[in-house]
C-alpha cells in the first residue's frame, strides 16, 4: 500500500520525465513551465489510489494518471486565458509570460499529449478509459461555458451554480477516480461508486474554495482574500446570500455588485460582513460537511478491506481541512 | 465503388447529424456553424476512399472520417484566433462573429468531439487508428508553431518552410488515408503507402493554396488576390524569389517587406512582376508537379485493382487544377 506521500512523489517524477528537450521550443517550454508550476496533484493522485485499491502494482495506472494531470493544467491554461487571469499558483500564466497564441496552442497540444498518455492504458482497459475520459472532458468543456455564461447572467440559481461545478470540476475528480479503479480492476459497481464518491469529494474540495477565498487566511491561502467578492463572483457564498437575505439587504448586495463605487478593501469589508450576518460561513461549512459525509458514506459502504481505504479516508479529510 | 460526389453526399449527410441540439447553447452554436461553412471535406472523403480501396463496406470509417473533419475545422477555428483572421469560407470567423473565449472553448469541444468520434472505429483497429491521429494532431500543433515562429523570423529557409507545410497540412491529409485504410483491412505497406501518397498529395495542395493567392484568378479563388504579399507571409513563392534573386532584386524584395511605404495594390503589382520575372510562377506549377507525379507514382504502384483507385486518380487531379 502506497502513501499519499509516496504516490505524490511518483507523480513528481514521472510528471519531469514526460516531455523531455522537444522541438519548437516555443510550444514546448509553455508546457513544461506550466507542468513544474506544482499544485496539489489531486487527480493523478486520487487514479493511483484508485487503482492501488484493487492491485498493489500501480504501474499500469500511471499513465492514465499523467494524462489526467496534464488534462487538468490544459484546462487551467486556457481557463486562465478566458478569464484574464494573470497569475496560477504564485506564478505569471502561459498568457501573460508569453502571449494568448502562446498559450492556446501550447493548451491545445497539452490536451493532444494526454489522449496521447490515455493511450498507453493495457489495451484490455483502454476503451472503457477512453469513455470516461472523452465524456469527461466534454463535461468540462460545458462547465467552463456555464460558468463564463453566468458571468453575463443577471440572476443564477444555486442548483444551476451547483451544476457548473459539477462539470468543472466534480467530473474530472470523479472521472480520475474511476479510471484507476478500472484499470486495477474493479467491477462496475465498483467504478460507479468510486466515481460517485468523487463527485461528492470534488463538489467539497470547490466550495471550500469559494469558502477560502472570503473567509481563508491570506498567508495560508496563497492569494488575496475578497478577490471573488471584488470580481462579483457568482459563487456559493453570493448566491447563498441573496437566497436568504430580505429584500433590503439583497437590495444592498445587489448595488454592491452592479455598481463600482467602492473601494476593493471596503467592498470586501462589507460583503463579508454581510456574509457573516447571514450566517454562509456557517451555511458553506455545512455544505461542504454534506458533500463531505456523502462521500465518507460511499467510501464506508464500498466493499473493499477497509485497510486498504485508508488512503482514501485520510486524503478526503486533508482536502476539507485544508487552507489553501 | 463510389464516386467523389457520393462521399461529399455521405459527409455532408452524417456531419449535419453530428450535433443535435445541445446545451449550453453558447458552446455548441459556434460549432455547428463552424461544421456548416462547407468546405472541400477534403479529409474524410480521402479517409472514405482509402476504406473503399479494400472494403465495398465503408460504413465502419464513417466515425473517423467525420473526426477527422472535424478535428481539421477545430485547428481552422483556433488558427484564425491565433491569426487574427476575420473571414473563412466567405463567413465571419467565430472569433469576430462571437469572440475569442467562444473561439478557444469551441475549439477545444471540437477537439473532443473528434476525440470521443475516433473512439467509434471497430475495436480491433482502434488502438492504431489512434496512434496515428494523436501523433498527427501533435505535428499540427507543432505545424502551426513553425508558422508563427516563421513571422518572427528573419531568414526562412526553404526547406524549413516544406517542413512547416508537411506539419500544418500533409500529415493530416496523409494520415486520414491512413486510418480509413486501416478501418479497410489494409495491410502494413499499404497503409504506409497510402499515407505517403498523402502527404505528396498534401504539400501540392499547400503549394496550389500559395500559387494561386498570387496568381489565382479572383473570381474563381474566392478571396483577395495577393493577401500573402501584402501581409509579407513567406510563402513558397517568396522564399524562392529570395534564393533566385540577385543581389540587388533580393534587396528590393526586402524593402518592400520591411517598410510600408507601398499601397497595398502596388505593392501586390510589384511583388508580383518580381515573381514574373524570377519565373517563380514556373518554379511553383514545377514543385506542385513534382509532388503530384510522386503521388502519382504512389498511387500507380499500389497492389489493388487499378479501377478501385480511379477516385483518389480523380481526386487528385481535381486538386492539382482547381482554382479555388
């Protein structure tokens, strides 16, 4: 049985290997930059334990793995490009250190290279993995326009806002999931409960996002508090508040959003005081404890050793715990 | 056997089934307007015929020819962002007709969709058929940073230029060939023949597409006669007039590149009586020749019945005389 530690580090050094010196440099030095720019490695991370669930020798698993990463960062890559953002985990974009055509093709051969990495998944495995993997990044694909949609959308429904998330990222945590688990193994039922599983893991990991970014602590969290609320951020918190405020106060959050009179720093100021009086601190905590529970449950009932969960257990509590 | 005319049918029939109405509208709109601007299907109707060199039934590469299609319009859509361009095919480009975000996110569902059709090609061949597309799909990426490395580039050699053009353009030609004669039940040699009658084929039609910019007649090419010389893009025609010129013809060349003194009509006039008298219009009609008498040759000594091959005879000569 491998530890989270363990199977961090194989990601690591694995990740290093796959795009050794290739030629044009100009497509080539984006992808490596954005590959060794780190984060949490969730997804190639959660396929091996998946997969280490029904077979200790993992090996088989790690491509798929690999092209589960390097098909998250390609989503990151031009996400980051749609949305203008100018700096991912700590460092400038593919778009700002470079340019936007920079960034969209070295994005598009990111996503050619992990249907490439798919494809070295044991040909016994490898339709039902390509499924998973094209439906998923489908489902992505949608999200993403969802949720630019709803940048434009005067009024967004929690269940909608839900929805996106799902697509956006719940899918692609619970594809991950699944992936390994067939490649090691699992029956279907097996598969479908571990996807499940990462639904809810994934739909708890991107609240306590939108949790962090209002109410995290800027040293841990890596970046600046209130940055959702000064870009009027339809996000759980927002939506939530507006459900449950009164007509005064949605009044106020609403002239808040539409106008820009106030200072960044005010604005956070008093968005997050309007949070905290209707209680979504504590309402987001509960949801994501929802979701987390769910998961737990799936994860109990699932009839494996329970020895062999551990991993599982102690990685979805180190995703609700964490702080950045 | 079919004719030319009865694939053009099959395709345009099965692309129009291709996407149904589907949610987010703001995803899949641009794609189908995308899929529906025509063009040649150049692409398919080769990956149909080389299927129907070996099989009667070509149902079975009907998937792949449709993904190759669409992949091809996916790298167009991304392309003309990375361009700039505001026209294809006589119609708005999505980037003008929506905006870039549009662009990039229905680019990249297209890209999947052409993923998630390949995956339709019968089992025993799927593993192969996705080889060849993935290596080919990561050649046209690396196609279309040489070309935009070549814009920032001084000096151009010509053989760099065929090797950037063989990348952009001929691989994928080659390799829908290659795919459909594998769905066929071609063997080893023949695939491999077919692909490199495919790529000859390839870099004549890349060649005609520079010829006839310069010396196309307007009316039948259905854009701007001389766009390549007012935009300075280093073309077959102007890489060669380099190299023929003398020292002084050459300097004048480089002026005209350099500066923007010139109105653009007499600029194309000028350029263009250059090329007249470097007989770089002779040099050109050469080239494409030779490539076409190699396809030719390809085709010609292909161990199957000479009267399966009359399409891809047909085909290829009404790519080395069309006008358009």
């Amino acid at each position: 049985m491998n530890t989270f530690k363990d199977l961090q580090n194989l990601i690591e050094t694995e990740i290093s290997k796959i795009l050794p010196e290739t030629t044009p440099p100009g497509l080539y030095e984006p992808i490596r930059y954005t590959l060794n720019l780190g984060g949490k490695r969730v997804r190639p991370i959660l396929c091996l334990a998946a997969c280490n669930l029904f077979q200790d020798d993992i090996s088989k698993a790690i491509p798929a793995a690999l092209a589960l990463e390097v098909f998250h960062n390609f989503t990151l890559l031009h996400d980051d490009v749609m949305d203008n953002s100018p700096v991912r985990r700590g460092q400038a974009t593919v778009h700002k250190k470079w340019n936007v055509n920079t960034a969209i093709l070295s994005g598009d051969t990111m996503f050619v290279k992990s249907c490439d990495l798919m494809l070295l998944t044991p040909e016994s495995k490898l339709k039902d993995a390509l499924k998973i993997f094209n439906k998923t990044a489908l489902e992505v694909c949608e999200g993403q326009q969802y949720d630019m949609d709803f940048e434009d959308q005067e009024t967004v429904e929690l269940t909608e806002y839900l929805q996106m998330i799902k697509l956006k990222t719940s899918v692609l945590v619970a594809a991950s999931l699944k992936i390994g688990a067939i490649i090691g193994g699992a029956d279907k039922k097996q598969a479908d409960d571990l996807y499940n599983f990462g639904i809810a893991l994934g739909m708890a990991f991107q609240l306590q996002d939108d949790f962090l970014d209002t109410f995290g602590s800027k040293a841990e969290f890596g970046k600046r508090i209130g940055g959702d609320i000064v870009e009027n951020k339809k996000t759980f918190l927002l939506l939530t508040a507006l459900q449950k405020a009164d007509s005064e106060t949605k009044s106020e959050i609403k002239e808040m959003i539409s106008t820009e009179k106030l200072q960044d720093e005010e604005k956070i100021a008093r968005m997050t005081a309007i949070f905290e009086n209707l209680e979504i601190r504590e309402s987001t905590v509960g949801e994501i404890s929802k979701y987390h529970n769910e998961a737990l449950l799936i994860l109990k009932t699932l009839e494996i050793d329970e020895n062999k969960k551990q991993l599982l257990y102690d990685f979805s509590n180190l995703l609700q715990t964490r702080n950045n």
